[in-house]
C-alpha cells in the first residue's frame, strides 16, 4: 500500500510539472499572438505549435508510464466546503481558486464531460456499432490505404522538386555563395583589392620600423635569387625598388650572405649575416 | 612546417592534440532569420549572441612550397577580450566514414602586441576581414553564422563590404584526436537545419 502511495505521489509530481510547462507554453504563445502579431511569421507560429505538440507527447507518456498507477481509479471527494477566501489554496493555484465553494467545485472536480460533448459521443458509439465489424474493417483500411497514397504523392513531388527545380522562390541557399565564403575564410579568396585572388598580399601600413628592416633583408635576397618561384612577396615590391641602388653596391657581401642565410628570419641572426645585410 | 597527421604521432605527453571538426554551409540574407530561429530553438537556451570580430591571417613563407599560416583574431564589439591565435593544420583526407572536415587546431588567447610580436618572427600578413554575426552552442558544438566583410582600406575595419549575399554557416567542435562520434553527432545536427542550409565538408582544397 505504501508503494502505491509512493508511486502516486511520484506520478502527480511528474504530471504536476508536466503541465505547469504547458500552461507556460501556452501563456507565451498567446502573448506572442496577443502582441506580436503583425511582426509574426509563420515559421514562428510553427516553432510554437512544435513545442506544444512535443509538450503533450512528453504529458502522454508520463501517463502511459508503467510506474503510473491508473488514475481512474481514484476518487476525489470534496471533504469541506466554506464560502470563506482560503490563503493556502489562493497560494498553490497562483490566485486563481480563492475560495473552495459550491460553485468552484462541480467545475474543477468534474469526471463527466459536456452534456453536448456526451450526446455526440454517445451518436457516435451508436453509429460505429450499427455499421458491423466486417464493414468496419474494411472502412479501416481503405482509409489506410488513402492516406498512403497521399503520402507517396507528397514525397515524389518533393523529391521531383527538389531536384527539378522550384528554385526562384524556395531557394534559402546558394551553393556557389557557399563556395565563394568557405574560399574566403580559408586562403583569401576575394579579400583583397589591388591582387588576383589566391595569391599573397601586401602587408599593411602600420608596420612598425624593424619588420620593415626584416622585409628589407629578405627583399635584399629575393633580388639575388635566380628562378624566384611565381609565389614571390609581391608586397616586398616596393621595399625591393628602394633598395635595387645597394645590391650594386655591394654585390660580394650580400651573394655570401645568401649561402649562409635561408629565409627563416630567426637563422638570418647569424653574425656574417648581420655584417652584411644591414 | 605543417604538423604530421594525428595518426601517426605517438602520445608522449605534454599537450592532447586537439581537432577540429568541421561542417560548412551557407543562407541567403533574405532566410536568415527563419534560420536564426530555427537554431534558437534547436540550441541550448541562451541570450543570442552577436559578434564582431577583425580576423588577419598571417604567413610564413619557408624554404618548402606551403606557408605556414597562422590566424589571428580580435573583438570589435567587446572591449578588453584577448587576441585570439589559432593555428589549423590540413584537412585529413581519405576516410569516407567521417562525415567532418578534420584538422589538427591549436587555439590561444593572447595579449594585445600579438602582430607586432609576428612581425617580428617574420609573419606577413596575408588578408584580413571583419566577421559579423550570430553564435550558439548546443552541448560541444558551436555553431556559427556570420557575413565576412572585405576591408577596403588595411586596417580600417570601419570602411567594409560585404562579400556577398550570404551568411556563412560553421559548425565546428574541438575535441581530442580520435573522437570520430563527434561527426556523427554533427551529422545529425546537419540534418535538422536542412532545407534551409545544406551543411557539408567542403575541401578547400577544391576551390583553389
């Protein structure tokens, strides 16, 4: 008995929560549509609608839950009622049941439902056992069959479109868009004005006084060397003609320089080197 | 220069290399916010952030045909963040099963000087851009939508244009090397915001 007890109270916890977040939902959707509505967009409304539908799937299986004890089965019999305002129960329903009276309770203690609701229900049960089991099952399944149908339909035409062509109006991307960015971000691609794209750029003017001396050193080399590959610092250019004067004045100097000295700038901090370059 | 696959480097301590899985994609400006909505919903629930961010990318040219590139990142919009440097290896190629791009990703958040301290090793820089636009997380993974702008005049970031039309769209996590679950997990994020954007490897290779 007690397990039971327990798992009762586990149960009308889980279902508490559950649908405290409904309500929540619901209340935000409806502001959204109570305020928002001429900036609303159907997307928008969707996402809402998803969230209700997850929402009651969740509340469903909290019901259909194992360790849920049927609910049907217990009764909620009101013990006392008084016309006076009740503090506690304002409290847990948030100001909405002040007062525990004959009018609250057929409303909120209800297990029948609407006399109009009970008479369609009743027409219906009527009408399902009039038909017969045979005939019934065989409504069953033509619908079945109907629903297939359409659904097949729907997914060739999507597939057919998607691949045919409903692009003017449904088009959310663009590959070659996606192409051009990713090209962007991963060598440059387009980034910079006064080059072709892909190859390497100048560098920018706030250099400070020894880069430039460093670009000066390697632009020194770069003149020497024979057979530069087409990948050569463009951006040295303009250091290059400014120093075109001195390779002709020491032309011994710099060519030993390039024996000892490779491009790393750090190898180039070799004493012969320094003689030289500067 | 660049670092050997993840493959074959025996772990001998010091630091766990970390990858970076990659997907890319791109949306129309015109489907942004369907997309931006669709990613708040399916994100972890967080104030939406937006960014500003001035990216250089720095080369070392050496002896051997590939520069060694090195990207260095700073925040337009939040003052007193760190410089960012990041290092990113080759894709690794080859394994049809990995539904990522894969590379090896070396991330650090460094003090203000950081260009003039590449200068000075001998890194040129290569181009720069400005990126504008949306962050969300959703458990490892970071999802990026944003618009690069080409900078007209070096080292104005106000001058910019927009490249085109589109937003880029990244989904990226760093994780150790040899989590191949992680793509899958992407994978499956991918299939959640199709039709509006197509997320997939692209080689950049490819584009060159």
């Amino acid at each position: 008995m007690q397990r039971e007890e327990k798992q009762l109270e586990a149960s009308l916890d889980a279902l508490l929560s559950q649908v405290a977040d409904l309500k929540n939902s619901l209340g935000s959707f409806i502001y959204k549509l109570e305020n928002e509505y001429d900036r609303l967009t159907w997307p928008s409304v969707l996402d809402s609608f998803a969230l209700l539908s997850g929402q009651l799937n969740t509340l469903n299986k909290v019901l259909k839950h194992e360790k849920t004890p049927l609910f049907r089965n217990q009764v909620i019999i009101p013990l006392v009622l008084s016309p006076d305002r009740d503090e506690d129960l304002m409290r847990q329903t948030e100001g909405r049941v002040p007062v525990f009276s004959h009018e609250v309770v057929p409303d909120h203690l209800r297990t029948k439902p609407d006399p109009e609701v009970e008479e369609q229900e009743k027409q219906l049960t009527t009408d399902a056992a009039r038909i017969g089991a045979d005939a019934a099952q065989k409504q069953i399944q033509s619908l079945n069959k109907m629903c297939s149908n359409l659904l097949e339909k729907i997914s060739k035409e999507e597939r057919e479109s998607e691949s045919g062509g409903l692009r003017p109006n449904k088009q959310t991307f663009n590959p070659a868009d996606t192409n051009a960015l990713v090209a962007a971000v991963a060598f440059g691609k387009g980034l910079s004005n006064w080059r072709p794209a892909g190859s390497s750029g100048p560098s920018q003017p706030g250099q400070p006084g020894a880069g430039t001396v460093l670009a000066g050193a390697s632009g020194l080399q770069q003149v020497q060397m024979a057979g530069a590959p087409n990948q050569q610092q463009p951006m040295l250019s303009g250091v290059q003609m400014a120093q075109a004067g001195q390779p002709g004045k020491m032309p011994s100097g710099i060519k030993t320089n390039i024996k000892s000295a490779s491009m790393h700038p750090y190898q180039r901090f070799d004493l012969k080197v320094l003689r030289g370059a500067v | 220069m660049e670092a050997p696959p993840v493959t074959m480097m025996p772990v001998t301590g010091g630091t766990i290399n970390m990858m970076e899985y990659l997907l890319q994609g791109s949306v129309l400006d015109h489907s942004l916010e369907s997309l931006i909505h669709r990613l708040r919903g399916l994100c972890d629930n967080m104030e939406p952030e937006t960014f500003v961010d001035h990216e250089l990318v720095f080369l070392l040219k050496g002896q051997q045909a590939s520069p060694f590139v090195l990207r260095a990142r700073r925040s337009l919009d939040r003052a007193g963040a760190p410089w960012h440097l990041r290092y990113l290896g080759q894709p690794e190629m080859g394994d049809k099963n990995r539904h990522a791009l894969v590379r090896n990703c070396v991330d650090i958040a460094t003090s203000e000087n950081l260009t003039d301290f590449l200068m000075e090793m001998g890194f040129r820089m290569d181009h720069e851009f400005v990126a504008r636009g949306h962050l969300f997380r959703k458990g490892i993974m970071k999802i990026v939508v944003y618009k690069i702008f080409r900078i007209l005049v070096p080292g104005n970031t106000d001058n910019t244009e927009a490249l085109s039309l589109s937003y880029l769209v990244e989904l990226s996590v760093v994780a150790p090397a040899g989590q191949d679950m992680v793509s899958d997990d992407m994978r499956n994020f991918a299939e959640q915001l199709k039709p509006l954007v197509h997320l997939e490897k692209i080689d950049p290779k490819r584009l060159m």
